[in-house]
C-alpha cells in the first residue's frame, strides 16, 4: 500500500481527479490522507466529496473552511464572510441559489430550499479529524503550538494557525515529529505552486483555492505531483 498527502481541495473536482490519476493512486488498495478544506473556492465540492467516497482507505483532517460547513450544515450557519469566501460556492454545488453581496459589510441573498446535503456526505465530514498522526509523521490543517504540544492545542488554532511555518522557516526544526504535513497556508505566498518543504515540516496547499495548484504527494517518498493552474472560483451576482 502507498500513501500519500493531499492539499487544499478547494472543490477543484477536474484537478483532484487530475492528480490522483497522475500519481497511478488505486482507490482499492493506497491510503489518502486529506489535509483539509475540502471545500469553498471551486465549483464542485459535491462532486469532490463524492469522488473521495470512492476511496476505500482515507483520513479527512478538518480544515476551517470544512468547520465552516459542518456548522451550516448542523444549524443552518451561513455568515456573510464565509459566503464570500467560497461558501457560495459550496452551496450552489448542493443546490442553493446565491447571489452574493458586493461588500462583506453587505447582506447576499441565499436560498437554500432546494439544498441537499446527502448523509453520506455529512457522514464523511463528521468522520474529520483535527489532527493525524501514523508513523510519527503529523498531520495538521493549519498547525499547533510547540510548547503545548498538538493534543493540547486549541481546535481553533489547529485549523487557523500559521506560526508554525515561520517557525520551520526560521531553521527550527519541530521537535517530536519526523515530518509534519500542513495546508491552510499557499505556497504561494513564498512565490511557488509546489510543495515546499522547510526542515522537517511540507506545505501542501499550493493554492487550488484561488488561482494555484492541487498538489499530492507520496510521504514515504516525498515525490509530489500537481494539477493544471486554476482559474479563480468567483461567481458574483451583481445587484
């Protein structure tokens, strides 16, 4: 069995399905972990969901545009920064109607009367983790705090922190981990869309989300491979 990490989805159906036949990756036989944010930014989250059912052996670690969803799902939670933030998106993908708001501080319209949001998609997020650990090798959405240590840190801040990767990029290696796989923060941000890896801790998102890549990677290995270039996931309704 091989495995291999997977970045930020961002509902990019066409690229996950891009990389997951560039790597040779058996749904039967490899294992997929999922570093988070399945969700918000592409056009087909239902359909990225639905691909990933297809997989037998897989751990979905919990991004925060993935909590994002579980509490709209679990209470009807639709607040205006994360629906212009990719939930629109995501919505539209279930079938919801949504015109989306010039300006944050603006109210969107949102229709969700004919959304459907199947079980076994609740099922599949509900199933998330905050945090992965196999073989001493971590893996985290956002990051956790060194002097806590992951089991201590706060859900928040294991889907919402950064600090981690200044942390590797100022030549610290992480103590207790002989890799630490990351996504929430695009590589992007450092002028690349590949992996990149700083002492012992890889950034996977290479930025699906907006206008990046998808990127896998075997962990054993460290051989990665990415999807085409995106093209931004906007779809504004102007009033």
């Amino acid at each position: 069995m091989k495995r291999f990490v997977i970045g930020d989805i961002h509902g990019r159906f066409e690229a996950l399905k891009e990389v997951l036949k560039k790597s040779k990756f058996n749904y039967k036989k490899d294992k997929l972990i999922i570093l988070g944010d399945i969700v918000d930014g592409g056009y087909n989250t239902a359909e990225v969901v639905e691909e990933l059912l297809k997989i037998e052996n897989k751990v979905l670690v919990l991004g925060n545009h993935d909590v994002f969803f579980m509490k709209h799902i679990s209470t009807g939670w639709g607040e205006e920064i994360w629906i212009q933030q990719g939930g629109a998106n995501t919505l539209r993908s279930y079938g919801a109607i949504v015109k989306e708001a010039d300006y944050v501080s603006d109210e969107s319209f949102v229709d969700t009367s004919n959304i459907n949001i199947p079980v076994t998609h609740q099922e599949f997020f509900n199933k998330g983790v905050y945090y992965y650990i196999e073989d001493n090798m971590l893996f985290v959405h956002g990051g956790f705090k060194p002097k806590l240590g992951v089991e201590k840190t706060s859900k928040f801040d294991l889907v919402w922190d950064r600090n981690l990767i200044h942390v590797a990029r100022s030549g610290q290696k992480i103590k207790g981990y002989k890799k630490i796989f990351v996504g929430h923060t695009t590589t992007q941000t450092y002028g690349l869309e590949v992996p990149v890896k700083y002492q012992n801790l890889i950034m996977m998102d290479c930025g699906a989300g907006y206008n990046g890549k998808l990127a896998i990677m075997n962990i054993d290995t460290e051989k990665y491979w990415v999807s085409k270039k995106q093209k931004p996931g906007i779809d504004k309704i102007r009033k």
